[in-house]
C-alpha cells in the first residue's frame, strides 16, 4: 500500500509523506543511475529550462497532451522500478527530530549539514552585518566627531585669522594714530616755531619800532634843546642890547636919550638883535601848547583848533605819524600858530588849507594799503608826496612874506583870520569858549 502511493507522488517529487504509524514524511533516494537517468541529464543540457512556476502555466494541445500522458506513463515504470530496488529504512532528522523514511539517510544528513552550515553562515552574516553597522555607526560617530572637531578647528582658524585680522586692524590704526600724533606734533612743532619766529620778530620789530621812537624822541628832544638853546642865545644877545638902552634910560634924561637915539645909527647886526629880542617876546611854542592843553584842558582846548588850525588829538597823530619830519608837521604847525596869534597871517591861509588837505589824503592812502597792500601801488602816493612837497614850498613862501609885512598891514591880516575862522564855522565855538562861566549885562 505504502510503495503503491509512494510510486504516484514521486512522480513530480520524488518525497512521499505517509500519515500511518504517525510518520511525518518519507524521502526516497536512488544511488543507481540507469540509462533513464542518463537520457534526461543529457536532455536537460541540451533543451532550454524552463522555469517550475510556469510549467502549470503553458497552454498544451490533445496532441502535447497525449505525449505528455504517454511520458508520465514511462517516468513511473522508471521510478517504480528504482524504488523497488533500494531499501528504506526509518530515519530520525537531526534538524527537526522527525522520524522519516528514507533510501538514503547520508544525503539527508548532508543537507542537514548544509542547512547549519547556512544557519551558521547566515548567523555569521547576521553577526557581520550587526558588526558593520556597529562598525558603520562607529565610523558615523567618528566621521561626526572628526566633522566636528573639524568644523571647531575652522572655527578656531577663521576665529584666529579674525583676531589676527582685528589685531592688524588695530596695528593699522595705531599706525594711524601714531602718523597724526606725529603729524600733530610736527604741526605743533612747526606752529610753535612760527610763533617763536613771530614773537622774534614781534620783538625786534618792538625793538625797532622802541629804537625809532627813541630815535625819534631825541631828535625832537635835540631839535628842542637846540631851538631853546637859539632861543635862549637870541634873548641873552637881545638882552646885551637891552643892557645898553636900560642904562641909557636909567642915567640920561628922556629928551637926551631920545637926541642920542636920533643921531647915532646901531649897526645892522644890533638892530637885528633887537628885532629878534621883540619878536621873541611874543612867540609861542606848539610842544609847551599842547602840554598846557593837556593840563588845562577847559582852558585851552579853544586854542589848538584856531590858533594852530586842528584839533590836539589830530595834531598829536599827525606828529606821530611824520616821525621822519618828510612833512614838516611840527614846523608848520608851531608856524600857524605864530602867524595866527601874531596876527600878521594873510597870503598863508590857503596854502596851510592846502598842505593840510594833501596830509590828511596821504595818511588815508598809506593806512588803506597796509590793509589791502596788492590794490595800490606806489606812484599814488609818490604823486601826494609831490603834492605836499609843493604846498610846504607855497607854505613857505607865503608865511616869510605875511610875516615880513605884519607890521604894516595888521588890520587886513586880522579881517583874514577872522574869515577863516567863520569859513571853518568856529566863531560860536570861540565865544562859547572864551565866555564860558562869564555872566553878561546890558545889550551887546
């Protein structure tokens, strides 16, 4: 019964699974390779495979199906013949404890063999596989670590080439910063040497300008000695004479004194002293004038404007600005004052009017050029130069013949001055002047 099912099923299988006696399955072997055997070995070399999942699958005709049928018939007379000739015998599988019939108990151990050693090589894969994502996580872990020692290393880097950097930055800036300390300190250095060559040259132009006022100071101081000292010698000369006449008067009698005068004639020389002694009795002086104006200002102011024909202040300026005497300020100045008090002034009014206008334009033209020194040249004020050199020959001219003529002509000359004070428009100022304090009576 049993090699009967067994013969059937092995057609495709060759393995029979019996249930009686509680066997699971049964394998049956054949050692024996027959001609059969032979055949289709050779036939499989030689015919394409055919994949098993698609045997079921091929489309067969009667004609294929009765040759198949016709094929089965001989594959199991060859089977039924292999079986019958090996034993079998009860097996126990050393894999799965099951008891099995088998022709051939060793190839089933050789495959039992082969199963473990699969088992084994596919623990071993597993056991490589853990291993190498053990190994692989390891290497994500140090590649990681590696990556981030090296991202900190670039971050050191870049962090040292930004301090390196900022440290250059601020060596640059203290370059910089030590360039124009420097440059500060050669400006300062430079500015403290133009302001020791200013001061130097403040200090001899202070010099300079002392040594002129000094120079200046003493030629006035000698030219005064040396007027006092004339004038002291005209006066003692003038005296001499006076001594003569006072004793004359003081022995002879007027009628005898006025005979001798009628008979003798003085020299020349003698009768000059005595014009000089007379003429010196009435003169002024501008240096004594202004420092009695400066006591007695009230007083005296009224006789700068009139007799001398300026003001003190302006006076005083034109002084300081003639200080080489090119213009003759002072002489013509003390002159006018002589003529006008004296009162012998005429044909001199307007050349005086003339110098001191030509004066006046020279100083305005010299202080405009000290301010502005490239708009002006120098024939302007050589021209006003000229200009003033002309009206002091006129001045000149004009005071020695009014002053020779004074005499003879006092009424005129006092109708002249008295115009000239009404053409300057000083007659009030002269009256407010002169009768300041004074209470008057009566119609005038």
């Amino acid at each position: 019964m049993i090699r009967q099912n067994l013969s059937i099923s092995a057609i495709s299988t060759r393995r029979c699974v019996a249930t009686t006696w509680r066997w699971h399955c049964a394998k049956f072997h054949s050692n024996t390779q027959n001609q059969f055997n032979v055949e289709q070995d050779v036939e499989q070399k030689t015919t394409p495979q055919v994949p098993y999942r698609l045997v079921g699958r091929v489309p067969l005709g009667s004609q294929n199906m009765k040759e198949l049928e016709s094929d089965i018939i001989l594959i199991q007379s060859k089977i039924r013949e292999t079986v019958n000739v090996t034993p079998l015998v009860l097996h126990m599988d050393a894999f799965t404890c099951e008891k099995i019939l088998t022709n051939d108990p060793t190839r089933h151990e050789r495959k039992i063999v082969t199963i473990h050693e699969m088992q084994a090589e596919r623990q071993e894969i597993k056991q490589a596989i853990q291993e190498s994502k053990q190994e692989s996580q390891i290497l994500r872990q140090t590649l990681s670590k590696e990556r981030q020692t090296a991202w900190k290393d670039r971050q050191a880097a870049l962090k040292e080439r930004q301090t390196a950097w900022k440290d250059r930055l601020a060596a640059l800036k203290e370059r910089q910063t030590a360039s124009k300390e420097g440059q500060t300190a050669s400006k300062e250095r430079q500015t403290a040497s133009k302001e020791r060559q200013t001061a130097w040259k403040e200090r001899q132009q202070s010099r300079h300008d002392e040594k002129d006022l000094l120079e200046r100071t003493l030629k006035e101081l000698e030219l005064r000695v040396e007027n006092l000292e004339d004038d002291k010698r005209r006066r003692h000369v003038g005296e001499v004479v006076n001594i003569r006449e006072k004793l004359a008067l003081l022995v002879l009698c007027h009628e005898i004194n006025k005979q001798r005068k009628q008979q003798l004639d003085d020299p020349k020389d003698i009768k000059a002293m005595k014009e000089d002694r007379n003429s010196l009795a009435y003169e002024i002086d501008l240096y004594t004038t202004l420092e009695q104006m400066a006591t007695h200002p009230g007083h005296f102011d009224i006789c700068s404007i009139t007799v001398f024909g300026e003001t003190q202040n302006k006076i005083q300026e034109l002084l300081t600005w003639d200080k080489d005497r090119e213009c003759n300020v002072y002489n013509i100045f003390n002159e006018h004052g002589d003529a006008w008090h004296s009162q012998f002034a005429n044909t001199c009014i307007e050349p005086f009017n003339k110098w001191l206008s030509a004066i006046h334009a020279l100083k305005r033209t010299e202080s405009a050029m000290l301010e502005s020194p490239s708009s002006y040249l120098e024939n302007p004020i050589q021209k006003q130069k000229d200009v003033i050199k002309e009206a002091i020959r006129e001045w000149k001219e004009t005071f020695l013949m009014d002053k020779s003529e004074g005499g003879m002509a006092t009424r005129v000359c006092q109708k002249a001055i008295k115009k000239d004070y009404k053409d300057r428009g000083l007659i009030d100022r002269i009256e407010a002047a002169l009768l300041k304090g004074v209470v008057l009576t009566g119609e005038y």
